[in-house]
C-alpha cells in the first residue's frame, strides 16, 4: 500500500512538473488555441468539407482557371514527350531533350529519343565510385563527424542536375533509345537502388575498418575495384550492359530509310550534337544570398573527376532575358524548379493563384523565397526543358512554356504553362549558352566561387 501511495505521489508531482514547464501547453493556453475555431455554422462547415476531401481540390482557386492558355509567341521546334515512369531521372531526361531538337533537324525526323538507360548505368556506376572515394577521404574521421554522416545518409541517387547530366554525357557519349532500350528496373529505379546502397554502406564499414587496422590506401583502392564489380553487376543485371558500338537506322519524315550507320556512343554524340558542354553557363535565383557571385556546392556532382555544381546567382529579370534570346534562336534550356508548388496538373499550370489556401484555412502563409530557402520549405525538386516563351501586345513576358518527361497523359499533351509570376517565386536553376549572356555576367566566372557544404539547402538534386 504504501509503495502505490509513493508512485501515485512521484506521478502527481511529475504531471505538476511537466505542466509547469516554461513553454508547454498549459490548460489556459490550450483554451486560447480552441478559440481559433469558431462553433459557427462557417466553421462547422468548413470542418465537413475539410475532412472529408483533398484540401488541394478544396482550395483550387475557381476565379483562376482558364484564364491562361497555353499559346506562345515564341516556342523551340521539338516534337514527342518523354515518361521517366518510377525514377528520378529528370534530370536526365530534361538534358537529353533540349538536345533533341537538333537530331529531329540535322537527320530530318519526324520522332526520335536517347536512351536514358545508357547514361544512367553510367551515372550510377560513376556515384558508386564517388561515394567510395568520400569514405576513402574520411576514413580516419569519427563516425560523428558531419561529413561521414552526410555521405552514409547520402549514398546514392538517382536524382541529379546539369553538371551530372553533362559530366557523363562528355565522358561516355550517347546513343538511340533503340540501341539501349529503357527496362523494368530503369524504369521503377527504387529497390535496384535500395540494393546498391545497401552493399556501398557495408563497403563504406568494411573500408573504415580496413583504415583502423592500419591498411594502406593502395590496400584499399585495390577492394574498392573489387566492390564496384559488384554494384557493376547489379548494373548490369538490372539494366543491361551498355554497348559499346551500336548499328543506327532511322526513316525521315519523307519515308527515306537510311543505310546502317556504325557509331561508338562518343562519335554519336560528336555527329549527332557536337556541343562543347562547358559553354553553358549555370544561373540560380537564390535571393537568400549575395546576388552577382560564383557559388559552388561540395560533392555535389556524380563523378570523383568531374565538376560540382557551381552557379552564378542572379536576379530573375536577367536571367530571362538571357532565356528570351536562346528560345528566340530555337535554343532549348535545362531548367529547374520546385514544381510540386502550385502546380495544377490537370490544366498543365504553373501559378501562384492556382490554389487558395488561405481563404480555405484562414490562415495566412506569407514566407517568402528566401524564407523558404533557409528553412527548407522549397529546393529545386524537378529539371525540365524550357522551350517557350510569350511576349504579350505590350511588350512584355506573361508566361513560359516546359516540356516535362511524365508522359502525354500528364499536364497539357505532356507539357507545362508557367506563368511569369510563377517563375519569379518557384525557379531556381536554369542553364543557358554563354552566347546568349552579356560579358559583364560572364566575367563572374572567373571569380573565385563561395564554397558550400554538401548540406547546404541548395543541394537538391532533381527527382
């Protein structure tokens, strides 16, 4: 008896404790909290509609729709939409696509598409043997270390941006789709990739353990061949193996078959596009920072050898019309956004007053860019080829068209309208030909770039 009275008394005087605490919810601030609902009718209602239905239908704002259409003054001559399925390879569909054109002109094609597959295998492969690497550089820190925490959180992925697209383009050409066709597993990427970073965690333990008993780093590149057999073999198994000459034959828009033509995937890419990748200039709007500086992001790239992510940060207004100049000259871009926000699927929009949360909850959301840049609330999350832009009868932007890789079946026929507001609030990585940029901008190039760390908000590769 007199032990349950001394429980009862410790569980009383820890409840006080707790309910004391500064900061906690105490009954008096929890009356305050139900006062922001009413028991009205309004409310009462909005209480059924709300929990009864998709808040993004609830709050579609009605005011809004049709009011944009999807023509444009001026629009890059493409054709064919892509369907990156189950994957986060926009990335690599968005710079494959913007090259598109070319083929469709240059062999007089009425369709035609690369193979996404090609490519991956080797970016996966190349991520692989980034993240080895990471480990090998770190291998005699603390576990605790923030730098060997980021790498076993951040393994691999299958998202990317534009200096992992044109790193792997450069370093392994390209080829048809036919010459490497899409698979099960390229398609639906998420248990090859389980797979993959499940073996490169326990390579990433077995190399930490190989430091600690005192292995030399000879030693130790010489497993890390053996391990990337491996995940060369999960690779393989899931995609294929990646050829390494191929026969092409096309029929143009004209129903002239062409003879057999004999390519490695480099000489493909040098007769098919030809493009030095490093003319291309990376633009970020990130108002959080200084604008009219050289930025670069640590590891934020898929090969040990190739670039990370490194951008000029700029106000919007010049980097559209450095976009303006390269769509007027049938130029697409990579481009890149935070597209889950205010995204009207159905209608194929991109608009802040798509959705009306506000007049539905009552409550304000007023964070701005830059707020929600450091806070995590928005990142770039989906690369996209833009390919359109309208100069309405003043003169003036209105809205931008992107040609997206989820299929026919999605958006408007496959593409996007994002109108110009939208670009200002949800826009954050864009790459144009230096040809398009004046000189002043381009001399920030040459400045020495602010370094920043692979946990910086900026460092969100596209899905």
């Amino acid at each position: 008896m007199k032990k349950l009275l001394l429980l009862l008394t410790i569980g009383i005087l820890s409840t006080n404790i707790i309910a004391q605490e500064a900061g906690s919810i105490t009954s008096e601030v929890m009356d305050k909290l139900k006062q922001s609902v009413w028991d009205d009718e309004d409310d009462r209602a909005l209480i059924n509609a709300v929990t009864h239905n998709d808040i993004k239908k609830l709050a579609l704002n009605r005011a809004n729709e049709g009011k944009v259409n999807h023509y444009f003054s001026h629009k890059v001559k493409t054709a064919g939409i892509s369907d990156q399925k189950s994957s986060g390879r926009c990335w690599l569909f968005t710079g494959l696509n913007i090259m598109k054109p070319l083929v469709l002109e240059k062999y007089n094609l009425k369709e035609f598409e690369f193979s996404q597959t090609y490519n991956f295998f080797f970016d996966q492969l190349e991520k692989s043997n980034l993240f080895l690497e990471g480990i090998i550089a770190t291998r005699n820190k603390t576990e605790n270390d923030r730098s060997v925490e980021w790498f076993f959180k951040h393994t691999l992925s299958d998202g990317g941006q534009w200096t992992t697209f044109s790193d792997i383009v450069t370093k392994y050409g390209l080829v048809p789709k036919s010459a490497m066709p899409e698979t099960y597993q390229s398609e639906k990427t998420s248990m090859m990739h389980r797979l993959i970073a499940r073996k490169l965690r326990e390579d990433a333990l077995k190399i930490r353990n190989m430091a600690a008993d005192g292995k030399k780093l000879e030693e130790i590149r010489e497993e890390k061949v053996d391990m990337l057999a491996e995940i060369y073999r999960i690779l393989a198994l899931s995609l294929g193996h990646p050829p390494q000459e191929f026969t092409w034959q096309y029929k143009d828009k004209d129903g002239n078959i062409s003879e057999e033509l004999t390519f490695t995937p480099k000489e493909f890419y040098k007769q098919a596009i030809g493009w030095d990748l490093s003319e291309f200039v990376m633009f970020m709007n990130d108002p959080s920072r200084e604008y009219e500086k050289l930025y670069e992001i640590e590891y934020d790239r898929n090969m040990l050898e190739g670039y990370n992510w490194k951008y000029i940060n700029l106000e919007n207004d010049r980097i559209k019309e450095f976009a303006k100049k390269s769509i007027m000259n049938n130029q697409g871009m990579y481009f890149s956004c935070d597209v889950g926000k205010q995204l009207e699927k159905d209608a194929g929009l991109l608009d802040p007053n798509n959705y009306d949360y506000h007049d539905l909850m009552g409550v304000q959301f007023g964070i701005d860019k830059a707020g929600r840049i450091k806070t995590f609330e928005s990142a770039s999350t989906h690369g996209m080829a833009l390919i359109g832009v309208n100069i309405n009868g003043e003169g003036a932007i209105d809205k931008w068209l992107l040609e997206n890789s989820w299929g026919e079946e999605a958006g408007n026929k496959g593409y996007l309208t994002m109108t110009d507001n939208w670009f200002d609030e949800y826009m954050f990585r864009i790459i144009i030909h230096k040809k398009y940029i004046d000189d002043e901008t381009l001399q920030i190039l040459e400045t020495e770039a602010v370094k920043l760390p692979p946990w910086d908000p900026m460092f969100a590769p596209e899905q």
